[in-house]
C-alpha cells in the first residue's frame, strides 16, 4: 500500500501473491476494520476475494472502459470523503491492477488504458480533497509514489 495523502491509499495488485498477501495483513493490522476497499480491478479476472479483506469491499462495477465522465469522478471523490468524514480512523483504498506497462496519461491524450483511467481518478481524487492544487499534480504526486 501505497500513502498518497493522509488516509489515502493505493494499492497496486500485482503477480507477486506473497507480496500481496502480506500487504492486505499489514492493512488489516494497521487499520483493523477501519479500511474500505474500492475495487478498480475487473471482476470477472478477480485475483483476490473480498474476504481478504474482511469483505470491506467495494466493486466498482461501473468502471467505465473510456475516460471517466465528471460525474462517474465526482461521485467517487464524494464516496472516498464521505466514507473518511464517518470516522478519524477510517482510510480509503484504491485497489487496481498493476501492469507492466505505464499509464498514458497527458494533456493530448487523456485516457487511454485502465492504468490511465486510476491515475486519473487518484489526481482527481487528490485535487478534490485540497491535498494538491490541481490534478496534474496529483498525477505527479501519483508518479513518483510508485
């Protein structure tokens, strides 16, 4: 897990299970039942179950395969604070695949595959809570964290 802002996390699911596994024990560890998941990843390939994580897990089943519209963003960013706002101690999780390959992610080219769409959610996300003044920077911020 990665910390981008306080209580903000990321979390990169990658091919090394052991990692994994050990990451999700020191999250429930950390944070006992004060975590929540959302699952960026595709359901249908899942490589994890939400009992892993205590079933403190939200699918986001309307990921879109397209630039995320402002409203799909908007309403995350307000589930994200909402779900922060319940709780001192309660953190947020951004679960997501980790892929060989970079985001695509500029001014000319928006979005352009899935590792895009969550750097672009995670900016939006940053920007949304005053942790950084714009979502370029939380890009960059996203960046150089991982």
């Amino acid at each position: 897990c990665v910390e981008l802002a306080p209580r903000f996390y990321v979390l990169p699911l990658g091919a090394d299970k052991t990692r994994f596994e050990g990451t999700v024990r020191k999250l429930k560890q950390n944070h006992e039942r004060h975590f929540l998941v959302w699952n960026l990843t595709e359901q249908d390939k899942r490589l994890f179950e939400p009992r892993d994580f205590d079933d403190q897990v939200l699918d986001v089943s309307n990921f879109p395969d397209y630039v995320p519209t402002m409203e799909f963003t908007f309403e995350l960013c307000n589930e994200v604070r909402y779900w922060l706002k319940q709780d001192k101690q309660n953190v947020a999780v951004f679960l997501y695949e980790d892929a060989p390959e970079a985001p695509v992610f500029d001014e000319r080219t928006l979005c352009l595959n899935k590792e895009s769409r969550v750097a672009y959610l995670v900016s939006a996300y940053l920007a949304y809570s005053g942790h950084v003044s714009t979502a370029f920077e939380g890009l960059a911020q996203f960046e150089d964290r991982l």
